[in-house]
C-alpha cells in the first residue's frame, strides 16, 4: 500500500508509503483491551495540519528513527488516531511518526500536505472523551448515553431507516446542515460530500487566492462541523489535490460521479440515503438528486430527499420548503441541545458568512417523488439562472437524459 501526500499542483509532490496492517496490528496486540471489541480503524488521508500531538515527551532517538525510514522509503504505519470536538485528529498511537512526518515535510509543503491515518471509529454506545491526570491528558475510549431519538414525537414511516445507517449525500460542504438533528438521532451517520465546494469563479475563492486552497478550506471546515455533533464518517469524492468533481460542474460529470460512488455505497451498505431534492436551486443539487435516484434503483435502498432552496413563482428565494408536497413530508423541531449543536456546525463554516439564513427552524424530509428528469422541477427561471450562472436548466436536464442513456446502454 501506498501513502501519498496531496499538496497544491504548484508545489512539489512528497509520496510517503504505509502500511495498513501495522495500524491495525497494533489494535489488536497493543491497543487498551476495551478498543478491541469497540473500536474500528478506517484508513484516509486527512490535511497534517490537523494532526494534533499528545504532549508527552518523544524520545529524539525515536524520532530519528523514524525518520530515518520516511527518508529511506521504507514503509511505516499510519498513526493511530480520534477525532476531536474541535474537528482536529489526536495522535492515540504513533506520535513519535507524527515528529519524524513534520520534519521530513518541508515546511513549504507541510501546510497544505495531508497524510494518512487510521482513524479509532467508535462502535455505538462508545465516545472518545477528554481526562486528565494530573499534568497529563488524553482521549479515553468510554461509554456514552445518547439523547432520545426522537423529540418531540414523530411519526416516521415503517422501514424508514433514516434513523439507523443512513448515507447523506451532499454536494458541498455545509449542505449537511440542513439535516443537522437528524444526523444527531440517527445510530450511524455518514456524510458523503460529492464536490469540492470551490467554483470556478474568482467571486467565490478569491480572499483566498486559489480554488484548491478554497476546497481545502471548506474540507476542513466540514470536518470539524460534523466533529461538533460527534461525526467521523466523512468522504469526498474528490481524490485530495484533484479536483475532478468541481462545484457547478457536477451535472457535466454524472457518469463518473456515479461509477466511483455506486461501488462505495454498495460496500457500506446503508438503511437510507438522503439527498437533496429536484428543485432548481443548485445544479449539483440537483444533481445529487439525480444521482441518489440511480444508485437506489440499483442496490434497492429507500431514497429520501430534503428541500434546500429554490425560487418561488414570485421569484421569492425559498429556504427548506419543497416545491410540491405532497403529503408525505416528516417535519423535525429540534430538541434544545440539537439546536445549539446545529449552531456550532454553522459557526464552524467561517468561510459561508450567509450559511445561517439560508435554514430554518424546522427540518422536512419525504420519500424520494418521482421525477422526471429530463424536465425542470418546476415552471419558471431556476434559481441559478437568475443569479445568471453559466448554466440553463434545460443543459442540465440534457446531461440527466444523457446519463440515463449511457446507463442504460452499459446495462445492455
């Protein structure tokens, strides 16, 4: 296996091999007895810059040492790690690699590189919590009581599965927040965000001064405002460095999209996927959409939809309210807690300044409608047309009929 460090096309690539088994050796022969049976390690790269050591001493002979490998090519194991309340990853095990990983990145490459680890995934009724001893502090595995599922009372759907393992797809980091107390009462969460959050417009990135430095941004962001409501099973679509799926882009890349998700989804095997719903608010919105439709006609997984934004017929900017309902929408009031959870998501995300006016004080969901996608979701201008993005509903509808014809002639 290979561990490859991504870092901006105009610096130099450092690759640094790993490997997997190591990290997971460690868990069975040397981690603390209680991790072995409530504990499970996935392997992604995450930015170093979010690596957060312990403070203990490291032994410089160590540290050498390690080094000594990361210079000579030799494989090492990723560091063992957890995800914090403050979105950044605790070094459990490995903090002597971690040392030997900030001085074999040079340092013009170290602030934008991103390393892998294995990340310690707590199974359910388990939690990472903060102790100190003394003048010493670490995360310790520990039992944790989740709040009631549902409050106030609702009537969900028999076979619903949004409360169990259930897959958001999002199109852009800070899209999961209009589900944020749903995922807070579902028991396994996943969050699966499809592109890289950055348009090509320098309107968007430009404080910024790049589109990748902007992605990175947002990825980061995305991670600590789901760590703020104790999530960690997070992806990307994109590979890190290479923006394949770029935001405004999604609908021009639906058969790639879909070939790289669709065996991933399969694997996880969720109860439920949630999805935007077709509303013209956002290509890759709708997108998503579309995508999610395809994938659960294929593995047979219940689809749900949330409602985002879209225009009204007056032209009135709508915010989590469906074009059509109809009859089937489950509506959540959040609990207090829930609420000033969803608060911190949103505080987290300091690069979208407008991110709090666009959600409501209620979240609505419904079984996925049937929609034909080959037409626009409703009369009228879409949203993006009349903030005159480079796009028209009907190419968007294009590239849907499109998909679905190479779809259909792969499966012939």
């Amino acid at each position: 296996m290979c561990m490859s460090v991504a870092v901006e096309p105009a610096q130099p690539s450092t690759a640094i091999r790993c490997q997997d088994y190591l990290s997971q050796e460690w868990l069975w022969l040397q981690a603390p007895c209680r991790w072995r049976e409530n504990v499970e390690l996935t392997f992604r790269s995450v930015p170093y810059l979010a690596l957060e050591g312990a403070g203990s001493r490291k032994r410089p002979d160590i540290v050498s040492k390690w080094l000594a490998k990361l210079e000579g090519g030799e494989p090492v194991p990723p560091p063992v790690v957890c995800l914090t309340e403050r979105g950044t990853y605790y070094v459990r095990d490995g903090n002597h690699r971690h040392e030997a990983l900030g001085l074999f990145l040079a340092a013009d490459v170290r602030n934008s590189a991103e390393v892998r680890v294995a990340i310690a995934v707590p199974k359910a009724g388990f939690g990472f919590r903060y102790r100190r001893y003394g003048h010493y502090g670490t995360y310790q595995l520990e039992r944790i009581r989740r709040p009631a599922r549902d409050w106030p009372p609702v009537r969900w759907p028999a076979s619903h599965g949004l409360l169990g393992r259930v897959l958001v797809l999002a199109a852009h980091p800070d899209d999961e927040t209009a589900c944020a107390w749903l995922l807070q009462r579902a028991r396994e969460p996943a969050v699966w965000f499809l592109t890289d959050g950055a348009p090509a417009s320098g309107g968007f990135w430009g404080r910024y001064g790049s589109p990748q430095r902007y992605a990175a941004v947002r990825r980061l962001e995305s991670r600590r405002a789901l760590a703020a409501i104790g999530i960690s099973d997070v992806h990307f679509l994109n590979s890190p460095g290479q923006p394949e799926f770029e935001d405004q882009e999604l609908y021009r890349a639906l058969p790639a999209a879909l070939s790289r998700l669709l065996p991933s989804v399969e694997w996880m095997r969720p109860e439920a996927i949630l999805a935007p719903t077709y509303e013209g608010g956002h290509p890759d919105h709708d997108a998503c959409s579309f995508l999610a439709h395809l994938i659960g006609q294929a593995l047979r997984v219940p689809i749900w939809e949330m409602p985002l934004y879209h225009r009204s017929r007056a032209g009135v900017l709508l915010h989590q309210q469906f074009v059509r309902p109809n009859g089937t929408e489950v509506i959540l009031r959040p609990r207090p807690v829930e609420g000033r959870n969803r608060d911190r998501m949103v505080a987290e995300y300091a690069s979208q300044t407008d991110l709090a006016g666009y959600l409501s004080a209620i979240e609505t969901f419904r079984p996925q409608a049937d929609y034909d996608y080959s037409r626009p979701p409703h009369e009228g201008s879409a949203n993006y047309e009349l903030w005159e993005w480079p796009m028209t509903s009907a190419e968007v509808c294009t590239a849907f009929a499109d998909c679905l014809k190479e779809c259909g002639a792969r499966r012939t």
